[in-house]
C-alpha cells in the first residue's frame, strides 16, 4: 500500500544532450507517472536548451525510491523530491 506521495521535479541543463537517457528512465517507469508536466522556454528567437519536468509518481514506495535513484544517475540533471506522509 501506498504510504507516501512523491513529487519529483527535474531540471535538465541540456535537452539536447540529456534528452535520450532521461526519456529511457521515464519510459522505463512509466508505469509510476501519475502525472507528467514539462516546459521549457520557446518564442520565436529562442529555444531554451534548459528544461523542467515535474512528476507525480503512484506506485509502491519501493518503486519510487527505486526510479529516484535511476533518475540520480543521469547526469546533466537535477533531481528534486518532496514526499508527503500519510
């Protein structure tokens, strides 16, 4: 049973050189991912090649703790979790 919420937050320096091994951990959990809300900033002279993606995760607290770990891996990002106790 689910015990605690996990919301994830994650800055990636560089979309273009992180992109891949990010996506490969989001798919590989994709099961978990409640909720899913990424950014960036895009007008029409500018591309930013910084990002943010904000999670929910479901799951078991195992799994979460298991895809956090994944995620802290993956260089060029920043991982930031707040977990809310039932």
């Amino acid at each position: 049973m689910k015990t605690e919420i996990n919301l994830i937050s994650i800055k990636v320096l560089d979309r273009i050189k992180e992109a891949g091994r990010l996506q490969q951990a989001l798919s590989k959990y994709s099961s978990l991912i409640n909720t899913r809300f990424g950014y960036h900033e895009l007008n029409d002279l500018k591309c930013s090649r910084t990002g943010l993606i904000i999670l929910e995760l479901r799951g078991t607290d195992k799994e979460s703790h298991d895809f956090i770990e994944n995620l802290q891996e993956i260089g060029g990002i920043i991982v930031k979790v707040m977990t809310f106790k039932n």
